[in-house]
C-alpha cells in the first residue's frame, strides 16, 4: 500500500533563531528551500552575530522574535515595532555589516 502525505503550510528560515517567512510556493536547489522571489533567500544562510562575531540567539535575546522578515525584490527587509525597517542587500551579505539595535 503507498501511503501520502499532505503538505499544509512551507516556512522558509532565511536567518537562524528568527521567525519565518509562510510561503505559498518555494524553488527547490542544491540548498534545500528557496523564496520563489530571490532563489538566493535560502533556508538559515545568514544569521545575527555580535560585536565579537558570536551567533546570537532567541534564548539570549528574546525580543529577536519580535523581528518580521519579508523579501523585497533584492534585499531582506527586516521589521521591528515601532522602528524603521531595515533593509539589507541579498547578494554579497558578507561585504554588509550592518550595525543595528533593536
């Protein structure tokens, strides 16, 4: 007997320990996962480090979950209430250190 399954929801992660972004469709690479808008949003490719460079996350900064990622053409738009976005380019993220408190 060949059993099923169901696909009812796609979460793509584009930033380690931060929320996801609910697709209705995603692109499938080598990388697993992609944002059918940017094929370069993939899943857990960046992620928030501190001055020193050390991975930050949600257990150590709760108000991280508080941060809503959207993808605008070339860049990943970060939100937080009651600030301004920030958008960050997609290509070369490891040329853009961006400095930002929340």
């Amino acid at each position: 007997m060949k059993e099923s399954a169901t696909l009812s929801e796609i979460y793509l992660y584009p930033v380690k320990s931060l929320p996801g972004i609910k697709l209705e469709k995603a692109l499938t690479t080598k990388f697993g996962l992609a944002h059918p808008e940017n094929s370069l949003v993939v899943d857990r490719k960046w992620m928030i480090v501190d001055t020193n460079g050390s991975f930050r996350t949600q257990r150590q900064i709760p108000k991280m979950a508080l941060i809503k990622i959207s993808v605008q053409e070339d860049f990943l738009i970060f939100s937080v209430p009651q600030k301004n976005p920030l958008k960050v380019p997609i290509e070369n993220p490891n040329k853009n250190k961006i400095n930002y408190r929340f």
